[in-house]
C-alpha cells in the first residue's frame, strides 16, 4: 500500500493543513461533530494489537539497531522545582557524550527543561547538534491564562528553545470545549515561531481511548509537530496502547493531508526492553518514514542508562552494571 | 549532524528461532493401547513430516481394523474401574494432566509448530495456554456432575471414539478427551494422520500422570481408522470434528444405534463490518479471523462483508495491515503466517483460489516471498465477490478472505446466514443496541462482537446446519458425554 512520502519540513505543511481544515474548524459545534466522528477505538482490541507487537522477540543485529536509534530519540529530560544550571550542565554533557567509555555512542535527540533552564542548557549544548526543549504553558497543570502561556513560551524561544513541548487545557477539552483548545493550540504554535511544536495531551487525564484519539486529530489539525502522550507527573503517562493509538494518528493524518506529524510518548519508559517494544509500535504501524528522531522521541531520563548498558552487554557479551554508567 | 548514527537502515527483524532442542522426536513411535506404545498389527508405519520444510519427523504405527479392536477393548476394561471413581479423583488425574502440559508447554509448543507448520507464536500463546485451560476447566467438573443440569449422578456413557482434525491437533483432543475423562468415560482417539506427534506425546502424559490403563488410547492413522472406530459395536458415543464430507458419511453411519454423536464440521464464517465500526480494531478481528492459523480454522471469517460506505477505506487499511505480516520459518518468533499443513491442502487451496479468480473476482496478495521448500500459500484477499461466487460459498479452509458488501443491516443479516454453514460470524460496530439485534438474528453457533476467533474453555462452540450438532466446550460440552 504506497503511502504519500511527503514530509514538509516544520511549518510547511501548517498553513495547507490550516486550510483543509477551515471548514472543520469554523465554529465549536462544526470542530466538535468532526472529532466525534472520528471511528472509535475498541479499547480491547486496541490493548490486545499492542500486547501482541510487544511480543516480538528483537534480537542481536537488530536489537543493537533499535538500541542506538532508541538512544537517538531520546529528549534527555529534567523537569525537577530542584533544577540547577549545574544539573542542566551535567545532563547536557551526557546528551552529547552518553557512553564516555564508548564514543560511537549516538547523542541523544534533546534535552528538556523548564524555559528558565534553556539559557544553561543551550550554553552547555554548543554546537553539539544536541536539540534544547523546553516545557511550556504552565507546564504540567496548563491551569493559566492565555497570555501567561504566551508570555511562557516566547520566553522559552527568546532563550534559544529549539522545541517546545506544551499542554492542552485538559479541563476544556473534558467540557467539550474543543475549539478553546483548538485556538490555544494555534496561538501557541504562533509564538513558537521557528521552534517545533509538541502537543502533551496528558492523556491519562482524558481518560478514554476515544478523546485520544480526538484530542490526536485536534492537536494536529491545529498544527502540531509532534503529539505527545503525557507531562510524566500524573499516575498513568506513556502506554503501549495510548502510543499505538497516536501512531494511528499521525499515520491516517499523513494519509489524508500529506504532512507528517512526529510522536513522543513520555514518562514510564525505563527499560531497554520497553523502548523496543515502543519502537516495533512505530515499524508497524507508522512505518519505516517514523523510524527517525526528527518525527519520534521518547520523553525519558533512566531509560538512556538502561540502554547504555544493553548496548555495552551488546558488544563485550557480559553486563556491566550501574557503576559503569554516569550518574547525572 | 546531532547524531552519529545513521536512521536510514530499515529496522529488519533479525532472525529469532525458538530452540528445537526443548523437543526430543524419537525415530518412531507405536500406538498407545492399554498403557502401552505398541506396534500395529499389521505392521504398517506412515512418516510424518515437517509442513514448512517437508523434512520427515518420525515413523509411527498406523492403525488399522484390528488395532481399532484392541483399543476399544481396553477402554471398555478400563470403564468400569474409571467410571466408579469418585469425581474428586478423577479430578486429580485431570488435574495432574493439566499441570503437566503447562509444565512441558514450551516442549509441546515447539512439537506441534514442527509437526503442524503453524507459528510458534500461535502454539506458545493460543494452542497450549488453551489445551491446559481446557483440562483445568473440566477437572473442576468432575465431581460437580450433579449441578451440571441433568440431575443426581449423571451417569458416562461408556467408550467414546473420537477423531479429531489437523489444524489444532493437541487442542482438538484437549476439547474432547478433557469433558469425557470429567465425566467418566474412557476413550480411544484417532489423531489426523498429518499430526500425530502431540497426541503421542499425550499419551506419554498420561502415563506420567499416572493414569488408569485403557483409560485413554491413541491410534495414529488415516481415514480407514477412523471408520473402523465410529463403526465399531463397543463404542458408545462418536466425536468428530472435521470436514461436512466425512461428518454427514458418520451420521449415516451411526444412524439406527445406540451411538450419541456430536459432529463439529466445517464453516463459512461471516465477519460483518458496520460504517460505525471501530476501524482499526476491526481491521485486526478480519486478520485474525482469516489468517490465524492460515486460516485453516473451521470458524475462520472467510467471509468478510463490509458496508459499502466504508468498503474503499477499510480495504485500504486492511491491505497495508497485511503488508506488515511476516510469512516464513514457523519457529521464528515473529512469524505470522506459517506454513499449509499438507501438499492435499495446499493443492485443494490452490484450486479454490484459481475457480474464484476464473469465476471473476479480483485477487490481491501483498508482495511475499514464499520459501522454496515446503507448503505454503500467500496471505490473499478476493474483492468483488458476491454470493454467487465459489469461493463465497465453499470452505477453502486456507488464508482466503472473500470480500463482500452490503447495505443495510437487514441485507448483511440475510447475505451471512445464506450459507450451508452456521458455525461463526463476527459483529464490528461502536453501537451496542446493534450488536444485540444483528447477533440475535444470525444462525451461527457462536457470534463474536468486535473480536473474532476467541476462545475459552467456558463456552460452548458448535455449529448450525451443515456445520454440525453438539456443543463442546462449558457446562453444554457435558451433555456430549452423560446418559442424559
């Protein structure tokens, strides 16, 4: 089944999709009967699919495959009240230099801070490649008012942010105020001006499979790089099924309009075996064009020492243990 | 570059072979008659052989009349002694059994990937997970026969012969050795002549369980066995699960005496698909419904219909699914479609699939490489069938969807049970109230809503129609072994 192989680079395809979408997005009750619309999810089916892809068994020439691409995608994160530049220093370091005893190690994706940490991350960063994002609009709660999140995210770009990650006010798209939501999205995608933009739903805060998926379409139809599963701070955050279900997002929504959307599911994911798991969702149902860390991430801060030392066990056949990687 | 490492590569699986030394075949293997593995009378062996590679696996004793004799003979012995055991005891061995096939399942799992050619995925986590639930359910049942519906102390019947088919072999005999050992009977056991290991591996478990001699014989062998056991004066209940063909040669046969029969045949399972269904799980129920097990299932959703306002769209979704799914070495860990069980079956799949290309639909396999040795036969879809096809109507019994539409619930209401068949049909649509309303109507044994090819020890499965009488399975599967 050939699929379009279109992947404008950030912003070219917003305002074609802005368009497409005028009719959709014309008042809340048009925005609304369009998200409800949408087909359902079975929430059986769509758990049992992602159980059954997680069996897969990754092994040898392409376990070392998914374990350096998992390393590339990750945003190295630290969204701690106790965050320093000294912390934000270290965990730079270890985004462009992750295996000091190893230095074919690829580097991660990003790190991720709150925007007052950008300056320092940036600084440490250099010319390293190494992307700088940064949570915004409240992030996690988004429980402010709309210029204060404004004001959050260009304070986050003025400081050098690459990419920022915002919330959706969870509290209006649970009252059906989808359009509210649509023109946050919008706004904040506008102050955001050359930085790429994810979306965090939180969706363990909508709940249901269904608003997923509506809240996947809403988010990308306002313009969305990236559509992401949670901020990592409430009790359910990135699944096997929630991701599944957003990779059914962007691939449908490719389908349809031609523009790629990237995924990053974010908090829980500690494991090697996890992160495979994730990236096999992504083979399988994306395809191959997600396989990259331009359009999939993994929001996580353990899981890259995991990985390191699978990918140490890897190439010298013994485990090496935490001693034998940094400590950030 | 942020990243030394290079995305461009394809994320190929690499291979993943589950370890065939967890299985140790012996060069050749007798019947199982009394406790004992025997050669058969006549001296005969056939070879069984590895669907996926065709190499041969083994030599074993193939039965004939006089063997079918012996073995009926012993079971009729061992029912006097069995069928006088408290119900609590003859949990104990049903139970023992069970705990040992979950003990040996990997050993089993590989066994019957080899000898079957279904993937290893499938026997690890559908044939023996089941096989085991199914001794554990009716364990329990054994010693509660008075609350099964058919008053104080329901009395066995006797010897019962069963035959059972090739496409789920040790799950097949699960289903129908597990409810007669509950409810008192003992039983001589044809295995199809493709898969014979496991049940000989079966035997092999009873014997560690420590099970009464005579209790349960195996006879490996062909049709001519088979007959000889459904014919036989000593055996007083028949179970067959198999083909519409030998089920209706078998209610001829018995037909006049005292036998009670229960025939589980073949089926034309209509897998109906609602405008409001959720799309892609229900693209995931057609695939199970259809390719699991190559199909080779006899309540395989062979018939997909669809509503025509979503035909292009779910078509669509359902051929880039296919495209995902890997074809190859059964033991690999990732395999989804293993091999066809026979050359026969290959040939009779072949054959189907060319009258529905000659009679006008149209075919589609995704690209897939098919190994040079072996039997094997691509993931195929037909579109533009309608009910006059062939291959709307005939069993193929193969990895072959044929695709049909409909307008109105009535109208796929009336194209699903316009069949010879009524074993299954599966439901897709986000509307309950629907779901209640076509279910009720349809004429199928058993009906799926939003899921397809679910099994459970719990629940009775038996067809309508041509697709046979009786139900295994649940508290309904006792009646098939009581005097009732």
């Amino acid at each position: 089944m050939p699929s379009p192989q279109l992947s404008p680079p950030p912003g070219q395809g917003g305002a074609a999709t802005l368009a497409a979408f005028a009719d959709v997005t014309a008042s809340d009750s048009t925005l609304r009967r369009f998200l409800h619309g949408l087909p359902g999810v079975d929430a059986v089916g769509l758990e049992a699919r992602a159980a059954s892809l997680g069996t897969r068994s990754i092994k040898t020439t392409a376990k070392a495959y998914a374990i350096d691409l998992a390393i590339s995608m990750i945003d190295l994160t630290t969204l701690e009240g106790a965050d320093t530049p000294g912390k934000v220093r270290a965990l730079a370091g270890k985004a462009v230099n992750p295996d000091p005893t190893d230095r074919t190690t690829p580097r991660t994706a990003a790190v991720c801070v709150y925007p007052d940490m950008v300056e320092a991350a940036k600084a440490a960063l250099g010319g390293s490649g190494v992307k700088v994002a940064s949570v915004a609009t409240a992030f996690p709660a988004g429980r402010a008012a709309l210029d204060v999140k404004l004001a959050d995210t260009r304070d986050a770009v003025a400081a050098g942010a690459d990419e920022i990650d915002m919330v959706i006010d969870r509290g209006a798209f649970l009252a059906g105020h989808y359009l509210k939501v649509y023109e946050e999205i919008r706004a904040v995608k506008e102050a955001s001006g050359a930085a790429r933009l994810k979306v965090i739903f939180e969706t363990g805060e909508l709940s249901t499979y269904d608003n997923i998926r509506r809240a996947s379409w809403l988010g990308m139809i306002a313009g969305a790089d990236f559509i992401k599963t949670s901020t990592g701070k409430v009790a359910v955050n990135a699944t096997p099924a929630n991701t599944l279900l957003m990779l059914e997002a962007v691939r449908d929504f490719r389908a349809q309009t031609g523009v790629q959307v990237g995924v990053k599911p974010a908090g829980g994911i500690r494991s090697t075996k996890d992160a495979v798991k994730f990236l096999v969702l992504v083979n399988e149902t994306a395809g191959q064009d997600w396989l990259d860390n331009h359009w999939f991430r993994f929001g996580a801060s353990s899981l890259l020492n995991d990985l390191l030392m699978q990918r140490q066990k890897l190439a010298t056949g013994r485990y090496s243990g935490p001693d034998y990687v940094t400590v950030d | 570059m942020a990243s030394a490492f290079d995305t461009a590569s394809a994320f190929a699986y690499a291979p993943a072979p589950e370890s065939r030394s967890v299985v140790d075949i012996a060069p050749s293997y007798g019947l199982f008659i009394d406790g004992e593995f025997t050669e058969a009378a006549g001296g005969k062996v056939f070879k069984t052989v590895s669907p996926s590679t065709e190499e041969v696996l083994s030599e074993v004793a193939q039965a004939g009349a006089e063997d079918v004799d012996r073995a009926v003979a012993a079971a009729r012995r061992a029912f006097g002694k069995w069928s006088a055991l408290p119900g609590a005891e003859r949990a104990k061995y049903l139970f023992r059994i069970a705990r040992i096939i979950q003990e040996r399942s990997r050993e089993l799992a590989v066994l019957e990937t080899l000898d079957n050619g279904k993937p290893i995925k499938e026997t690890r986590d559908a044939d023996l997970p089941l096989v085991a639930a199914h001794f554990f359910y009716y364990a329990g049942w054994a010693d509660k026969l008075d609350h099964a519906g058919y008053g104080r102390d329901p009395r066995p019947l006797g010897v019962a012969g069963q035959v059972i088919p090739w496409n789920f072999p040790l799950l097949m005999l699960a289903w129908k050795i597990a409810p007669a050992l509950a409810a008192g009977n003992t039983v001589v056991l044809k295995p199809a002549e493709t898969t014979p290991l496991s049940a000989l591996f079966f035997a092999d478990i009873c014997r560690q369980a420590g099970l009464p001699r005579g209790v349960v014989n195996i006879l490996p062998g062909y049709g001519d066995a088979g007959a000889a056991l459904v014919a036989h004066e000593g055996v007083d209940k028949v179970a067959f699960t198999g083909s519409t063909a030998v089920g209706k040669a078998i209610a001829r046969q018995v037909a006049g005496t005292r036998k009670k029969v229960t025939l589980e045949l073949g089926g034309k399972g209509a897998n109906i698909v609602f405008d409001d269904a959720p799309i892609d799980q229900a693209v995931e129920g057609i695939v199970t419904g259809i390719f699991f097990n190559q199909g080779q299932v006899c309540c395989a959703g062979s018939r997909l219909l669809v509503q025509e306002s979503i035909q292009d769209e779910l078509l669509d979704a359902l051929k880039r699914r296919l495209s995902t799914m890997r074809l190859g070495d059964p033991l690999d860990k990732n395999t989804d479609i293993g091999a066809i069980n026979s050359a026969e079956q290959l040939a009779r799949i072949t054959a189907l699939a060319d009258t529905g290309e000659a009679e006008g639909a149209e075919r589609w396999s995704p690209e897939c490489e098919l190994p040079s040795a072996g039997y094997w036969f691509a993931p195929t879809l037909f579109t533009g069938v309608t009910q006059a096809h062939t291959i709307a109507r005939d069993e193929i019994f193969g990895p072959v969807l044929s695709v049909l539409s409909f307008r109105t619930p009535d109208e796929a209401v009336a194209k699903a049970n316009n069949s010879q068949y009524g074993l299954s049909a599966g439901i897709w649509t986000e509307k309950g109230s629907r779901i209640l309303a076509v279910a009720n109507k349809l004429r199928a044994g058993v009906v799926w809503a939003n899921t397809f090819n679910k099994f459970d020890p719990t629940s009775p499965f038996g067809g309508y129609k041509e697709s046979g009488f009786g139900r295994e399975g649940g508290r309904h599967g006792l009646e098939a072994y009581l005097d009732v």
